[in-house]
C-alpha cells in the first residue's frame, strides 16, 4: 500500500470527536439549498458543500447561511449544502473517503480540526493562503491559524473556537473561604488547584476534589496535552515527526505525575456520571463552554468560571479547535469556493455560530457582538482563546497519536507506571511517523 493511501485510511479510522463540538449529530441526510437566479445568459457557478449533521441549532445556522449566501450571490454563484448524516462515528468521514477514492470530492468540505494536517498530506484540501490578505487572517484567533496550517501553508478555516476552563461550585467555594483567581495572570498553580481540591473534596458527602473526565477518548487529548504544554513541553514536536523526548521528557513526565497523585488520592472519579458537577458532587470541573447550557437545567447549582490550572514553571494555556472548512483538490471552481470559505467564516457568521452553539468564536472581531464575553464569568473563555489558547498537534499521524496517548493517561490513572506508558507513545508514535510520513 502507497503511503499517499495509507494517509488517507488513517483519516478513515480517526475517531476524533472534539468534545462539545457539536457537528456530531445524528439523523438523515438532506441536501440544504436555495436556489440561485440566472441573471444573464451564463448560468450560476455551482459549488457543493458537505458537513456532518449537528444539532438543531447548528444545522439551522447553516442552513440561513447557506440561504443568505445564494441571495446574495444570486445569478452568480449557487451553493448546494449536503448534510451528512453521523449514525455511526466514521460516516462522514467514510463519505469522503469514498469520494477521494472516486475523485467525487465536493468544492467545500467541513473538517475537524486535527484532520487538518492528514487531509494537507494526502491531497484532499489545498493551501489557502493567497486567497487571504494578512489582514484577513490577523482577525483569527492564534489557534485556528496554528491547527490550519501545514508544513508552512494554510489549509484550513476555522468555524467557531473552542476552550475548557476550570468551572467552580460558588456554594463549595464559599464553605472553604476560597476566592478563585479573576486575571489571567493569578490562575492557579497544579498545587494550588490540588490544595483546593484537597480542601473541598468530602468522601462522607461524596464530593470531589474536581470532575475532570469528560470521556476516555479524544478528551484525553484534547484536554490533557496542556499539561505538557505549560509545563514547557508538548507530546510531539513542533513539526509533529517526533515525540520521543516530548511526551517522554521530564516535563512530560512531570505532568503525568501530577495527573496521577489526583488518581492515587481519588480527587477526582475516573468514572463520574455524566453530570457530577451539576448535581453538587465535585467542587470543580474541567469542563467547555458547551457545559454551560447544561447548567440550566439545575437551578441550585450556583457556578463561576477560572481559568486552566497551570504549571508552577509554566504559562496558562489551553485546549482549542473544533470544525474547519478547506477546498478540496477536485474543485474546478476555486474562486468561487473561497468566496464560500470566506461567507461562513466571515466576522458576522463567526458571531453567529458562537452565539448559536454556545462557542467561542473564531474571529477575534467576532466578539465585538457577544457584549457577555466582555464581563465574568465568560470574560474569561475570552481571554484564554485570544491569548493563550492551544491545538492539537498538526501531524499527518494524529490518529496514531491521540490513540495512544489516551490509553497511556488511562493506564497512568489507575496506577501504570509512567515512564513506561510515555516511552511506549513515544515508540509507537515515531515508527507511525518514519513509516508512512517521513519524506
């Protein structure tokens, strides 16, 4: 099997699923369309669109999107939107494989956002980047410029933004006489945060120290690579080909460490139900924006929002990216389909998603009409994706990666040694690497 091949079925087996991104929907598929007028004797150029199916509010915002674009674009451009439908976890990205084996791909195709580097090296999507002005892409948020690019070149767009922060029971906070940090610059250290959940966790009430896992799959990744990261290192390398002595390294292992005193001291459940924190039974959570409409369906739970836990060596950081879109290599219209790109990713519709699905936006811009991420507690999502925010590792082998670093963290947290769990990534990741990408 040809390595161009190999990268593309590793697409296909990516069980990527950005927690609280909520283009994982289920239900049929439906072709979302408004017809284009004529407008002269040429006919309208043509552009198709997939996205996975969400929930109701997104699909909706895509679909007066896609409604505005046509009306706008009438007699020029019409842009045909097919929504795929997610039954099972790889539909979506089993379509467009099958569409890249066929040559079928449509002009604009959504991706997520650690795909992006696999779909670059594989010839799916092409760069980007004269088709924006410096301008233009200034106005993103860091993070989705850095999980955009590839070897150098931009990709892809990203959609809307994600983070997770450190949510906080009011009433549990206030029993101990704990004021959480409110600047950026004052986030808790990992042993200020552990002495908080020390403090607060209760085993005669059954309460936790903090709820912090959300699921044993991506959210591994995505959640816990900031550990490295602010400790001064990351699992891979900053051009993705290595991660021995990334993941590995003494930071790294440092950052393992600390993850697994929370596990042998039972400061957290390793396996919590679903809404923990919102029925009283952890004083903080490692949760998203997406939480937050949870919360309102539990009108005793008093919550506030701090920052990411940081190393005592270390910067704030935190997790980012959700769903991008890119032009595919079998588009024959592409000025066209950057007129789309641009359209759904525009400072308006970057509002409007954020607002629609509860995200952060991805156009700093954007902001200026979402007036509550101006004040507590969303101040500070704000402020974690505008400064300090972080993707995944951009790498062609991200499916090996995520994989096996999330069984690794698993392994570590119900007692594994970490070393040998770090130096196994590390080992499997790297012949991963050599055998199917190394130039």
């Amino acid at each position: 099997m040809n390595m161009r091949w190999m990268k593309i079925l590793l697409a296909a087996i990516m069980a990527v699923t950005i927690i609280g991104c909520s283009s994982n929907g289920s239900g049929s598929s439906e072709n979302q369309e408004a017809s284009g007028g004529t407008g002269g004797s040429a006919e309208p150029v043509e552009i198709t669109f997939w996205r996975p199916q969400a929930d109701e509010a997104e699909d909706q915002f895509y679909q007066e999107a896609v409604k505005a674009f046509n009306e706008a674009h009438e007699g020029k451009i019409v842009l045909k939107m097919e929504t795929v439908t997610r039954g099972n976890s790889f539909a979506y990205e089993d379509k467009i494989n099958a569409a890249v084996a066929s040559n079928t791909l449509p002009d604009v195709v959504a991706l997520d956002g650690p795909n992006v580097a696999n779909y670059a090296a594989s010839g799916i999507i092409i760069p980007l980047d004269e088709y924006f002005t410096q301008e233009e892409l200034d106005d993103f948020v860091p993070s989705i410029i850095q999980q955009g690019t590839y070897n150098g070149k931009f990709y892809a767009v990203g959609l809307n933004e994600s983070s997770v922060v450190l949510f906080y029971n009011k009433k549990i906070m206030d029993e101990h006489g704990i004021v959480p940090p409110t600047e950026i610059d004052k986030a808790w250290t990992w042993d200020e945060w552990y002495d908080v959940m020390k403090r607060t966790a209760d085993p005669d009430r059954g309460i936790f120290g903090t709820n912090m896992i959300n699921d044993k799959g991506e959210w591994m990744t995505y959640a816990f690579e900031q550990f490295w990261i602010s400790n001064g290192t990351d699992i891979v390398s900053e051009d993705g080909t290595k991660a021995e002595g990334y993941v590995n390294s003494e930071q790294g292992i440092e950052a393992a460490n600390f993850l697994k005193k929370l596990a042998d001291e039972k400061l957290f459940n390793i396996d919590p139900t679903p809404t923990e924190f919102e029925e009283g039974k952890a004083a903080t959570k490692l949760g998203g924006t997406w939480n937050i409409t949870g919360f309102e369906a539990y009108p005793d739970l008093e919550w506030g929002i701090t920052y990411f836990p940081r190393s005592p060596k270390g910067q704030v950081t935190s997790p980012s990216g959700s769903w991008a879109v890119g032009i595919s290599s079998n588009s024959k219209h592409v000025a066209e389909a950057v007129e789309v790109v641009k359209w759904l990713t525009n400072k308006e519709n970057s509002a409007r998603l954020a607002k629609a699905i509860n995200v952060p936006a991805s156009r700093k811009s954007a902001f200026e009409s979402i007036p509550e991420y101006n004040e507590l507690p969303m101040r500070v999502i704000k402020e974690q994706v505008t400064t300090v925010s972080h993707a995944r590792p951009v790498t062609p082998a991200y499916p090996v990666l995520t994989q096996k670093f999330a069984e690794a963290l698993i392994d570590i947290m119900v007692g594994a040694d970490v070393k040998s769990s770090l130096d196994n990534v590390a080992k499997v990741y790297d012949q991963e690497y050599a055998r199917n990408f190394a130039e």
